[in-house]
C-alpha cells in the first residue's frame, strides 16, 4: 500500500462520514457519534496530504509503506538507518529480491523474470513478512542501538527475577520453623513477605491487617507493647507472633528502650 493508497482511503472514509452526517435522522445513526469522528478523520487526512505530496513514493518511503510505517520528513533519516540495519540482518536472497522491488521498483513480474522465479513464486512475499518481523521493526523505528541497550537490559532483568524466584524457592523449602540466617533474610528481601504468608491465627492475623500491618517491613522498629496496643490483640496472640517472626530473624523487643 502506498501513501496514496491510504490518502485515497481516508478521503472515502471522510465522504462516507459526511454523507452519514447529512442523512443522520434519516439513516438512525446517532449511536455512531459520527459528528465526533468526521472532523478527526478530516484533520487526519489534512495532515497526510501536507506530509505526503503526491508524487514521493520512492525508496525507502515505499518500502517503509508498505510495512506500515509512516515516514514523517523529519523522521525519514533515523527510519532509512534503522531500515538498512534490518535489510543486513536478512539473507541475501530476501535483501536482493526486495530491494529490487522497492528500490528498483520493479514490478513483481520482473523481479520473478530477473531472477529466475515462476511469477507465483511466493519467496518475495515471504521475504517482505521477514523483514516485518517485530524485532526487524524495532530495528526500524528505534535504531540498532536502542534495540541492543533494550534486549541487553531485558536479559538482565529475566536473569534477576530468576535469582530471585531460586532464593525464594530455598526459602519456601525451609519452611516457617527453621531459623533463618540474617544473610539470607538481606539477600531474600525477607521484609517484602506478606502477613499472610506467616500462617497466622485468624484472630492474629485479622488484629495486625486493621492494625495496618501488611508485610513484614511494617515490624520494624516495633516493640511488645507496639503490639498489645492494637484491637483484639490478647497476651497469647502477641506471643504467637513475636515466636512466628522469630522464626524469620525478626526480634521484637519487649520495648523500645
């Protein structure tokens, strides 16, 4: 597809809203909110003839077009590097038959003809979906660069959540009532855990989550007497929990003196 193609397109659509528009009553439409797209489609279109003159579907606009990107002037140089770092990316079959067809501008009976193809032959069309692939996409629209910082990032962070999963999984394995080491508790990120995983008495449990407390970050610096301050929280309760995050290296001082 071409920019004028999607010019001549857009132009359809804006005659049918405005038909659509003067025949409303008539025609039911009011559930359409054609009267809230006709102008939006009628600025779209003003803004596409001014940024594609008739007349400029040479390359790489066209090849561009034709993977549904939109090339605006000021964009055309940074699109044209990132579209030729992803041509090299192909094999030299699929760069030579679409650069032929797109730079040369040959028709798709000669580029069969040229090289050697029955005319149905659908290697050029396979070629172009390969050069559409989204990865050859970020190529286009972001730059080599950008792609490489992104996925070397990426990696790094996949590579850090599979730390993380491995320790909680050590965690998880030793259970609540083995004692765990204050290393493990700074390398784990014990204080991130929520209440609800301590396994609590309902009556604990619901007495810290009105209390505001909802992981085990929100016990530090809290005392005994912190705790026995909060609603339907008895001795025997507050015991329970002081043993419970024990159990996770967390002391809770009688008081805070």
């Amino acid at each position: 597809m071409t920019k004028n193609d999607v010019i001549t397109e857009f132009s359809q659509i804006v005659e049918y809203l405005e038909y659509g528009a003067e025949h409303e009553p008539e025609l039911d439409l009011k559930k359409t909110r054609i009267g809230e797209s006709l102008p939006i489609f009628k600025a779209a279109l003003s803004f596409m003839k001014k940024e594609y003159p008739d007349g400029d579907d040479s390359y790489p606009k066209n090849l561009l077009m034709a993977l549904g990107i939109l090339p605006l002037e000021k964009d055309l140089d940074k699109l044209s590097n990132g579209l030729e770092y992803a041509l090299k990316t192909l094999d030299e079959k699929d760069r030579t038959l679409i650069l032929a067809k797109y730079k040369e501008e040959l028709s798709s009976r000669q580029v069969a003809e040229k090289y050697g193809l029955h005319y149905e032959n659908s290697h050029l069309y396979y070629a172009l979906h390969r050069l559409g692939s989204p990865l050859r996409i970020k190529y286009i629209c972001s730059g080599e660069e950008a792609v490489i910082n992104y996925e070397k990032k990426q990696a790094e962070f996949t590579q850090e959540i599979a730390e993380i999963d491995k320790k909680i999984g050590i965690l998880r394995e030793k259970g609540p009532a083995e004692i765990i080491s204050s290393e493990e508790i700074k390398e784990v990120g014990i204080y991130d855990m929520a209440i609800d995983d301590l396994n609590l008495s309902v009556r604990s449990r619901n007495a810290l989550f009105r209390g505001g407390y909802r992981t085990l970050g929100d016990f530090k610096e809290k005392t005994v007497t912190d705790l026995m301050k909060l609603r339907n929280l008895g001795t025997q309760s507050v015991e329970e929990i002081v043993t419970t995050l024990a159990k996770y290296g967390i002391q809770i001082p009688e008081d805070d003196k």
